[in-house]
C-alpha cells in the first residue's frame, strides 16, 4: 500500500525492495534520495510501526534514515526519534 502511495508522487516508480533498500543506505547524496524523502513524508506513523512490526527495518534505521531527509521539525522525523531504541 505505502509502495502504490509513494509511487504516485515519483515519475519512476519504485520496488518495494528499492525502497527498503535506500531507506537502509543513509548516504546522504544517495541517487535515491527523492525516493526516501518522499516516502518518510508522505508515509502514515501506521505504515511506519508496520514495517517495523514486519522485522523489514528497525525504528532507529527509520530514524537514521529520516534524520537525513526530513527537516528536524518534521513530525515523522519526531516520532522516529523517540522511538529510537525500541
């Protein structure tokens, strides 16, 4: 579901493997940049939790990943960091 969301706002749609696969790649200049961006934007706190739940990523890659991307006020990227550790 969150793959269907996120590929309406690219204009090259992404794998669910590409995706976990950038968001587990914290270079900052990643060619996949845009592609976790909008993803961390524009993904529900619910989507998030579920990911983790899978065991597919952990919160603090989430978070690693977010504080990357998303401007420090973002509220995904607070939510992440407080989830940092668990």
């Amino acid at each position: 579901m969150a793959i269907g969301h996120l590929n309406v706002s690219l204009p090259d749609s992404v794998s669910e493997q590409e995706l976990l696969g950038s968001l587990l790649d914290i270079q900052p200049f990643s060619i996949d940049r845009v592609c976790v961006r909008e993803f961390l934007n524009e993904a529900e706190l619910e989507t998030l939790s579920d990911l983790v739940t899978s065991g597919a990523i952990s919160y603090d890659q989430l978070a690693d990943a977010a504080s990357l991307h998303l401007p420090s006020g973002h509220e995904t990227r607070r939510w992440l960091d407080d989830r940092k550790g668990l």
